[in-house]
C-alpha cells in the first residue's frame, strides 16, 4: 500500500498582505506553515480556511494580536521532523542532533533551499509587499513515506513558475 501523500504549503513575509496568487498557491495543501513577519491576524484566519495552520512569529510581528505566536515551533509531518523559524540566524537547536529533516524560516524575503548536513533549509521568499527585485513567492513540500519533494513558486499575476525541485528523502 502506497503512503497518504501530504502537501504542506508554505508562505512567509506577508507583511499584512495576502495576495489571491498566494492563497491560490496553497489550496490544495493539507497543512500550512507561515514562517513569520504575518502582519495581521487576519492572514492567518484566511489561510486556516484552507487548511490548520503552523505560524511563527518574525521580527514586525508585534501587538496583542501577535502575543500568542510562538517565535518556533517544531512538529511532525507525514513522517518527518519539521522545525519552523522566521530568521534562520537565530536557530538555537543543531537540526541534526534533534532529527530535524526540514527547517523552514523566512525574513530574508528570498526563495531558497539547500541540503546540509541531510536536512533540508527552505525559504519560500515573500509572498507579501515586493521588496527590491526579488520575486514573489510561496513553497510546497509534498511528504510521502518520509520523502519530501520540496517545490519554490514564484507568484505572478498570469502565471505561477516553478523556480525549484528537487526530492529529498529523511531516511
């Protein structure tokens, strides 16, 4: 029997913004991971009607609203280990000795991902207001018996283009 395919979508930086590109991308997703700098309250409710969200809170999150957010959070999915950070500078675990096979953060508003050490590092860039000439984005992990497929997406207002794939296996 085949594993439950699980995508886990992931967005960052939305600074207050939630753009129809952005809430396209993550349909579909059976859980979603804000990686900080949300901006209002009101982003998470929107995402929760698509699926349960996991939020971090970044550095321009401040405010009662912001209050409950926990600045990490680390849980399973689909198998795997996933650690969630909004600054990756400020990690304070070794992902490796705590059986972390993905860290997701954000702030940098730049897409990217990277293997090191066997853990997956994966920023989903912004999917909020455009800073300098850096794309708008949101990401997708598909987790599948311990393998993680993860995917970058740069949001435009015709199309979506991936920018990034590649799988990966925990095991």
């Amino acid at each position: 029997m085949n594993p439950v395919l699980l995508r886990v979508g992931l967005i960052s930086d939305t600074h207050g913004l939630l753009r129809p590109e952005a809430l396209e991308a993550m349909r579909g997703s059976d859980l979603i991971v804000h990686a900080g700098d949300i901006g209002d309250a009101g982003i998470i409710d929107a995402l929760e009607r698509i699926a349960p969200v996991v939020a971090v809170r970044g550095n321009n999150d401040v405010g009662g609203w912001a209050s409950g957010i926990r600045e990490v959070e680390t849980f399973e999915a689909g198998g795997i280990s996933i650690h969630v950070i909004h600054d990756l500078a400020q990690i304070d675990i070794d992902p490796v000795a705590s059986a972390v096979a993905v860290v997701v953060s954000g702030h940098s508003h730049r897409p990217s991902q990277a293997l090191r050490d066997g853990v997956l590092y994966i920023n989903p860039g912004s999917a909020g207001p455009r800073r300098f000439t850096l794309p708008i984005s949101v990401g997708v992990i598909s987790i599948r018996g311990g393998v993680f497929d993860p995917e970058l997406i740069e949001l435009d207002v015709s199309s979506r283009a991936t920018i990034g794939r590649r799988q990966w296996s925990a095991m």
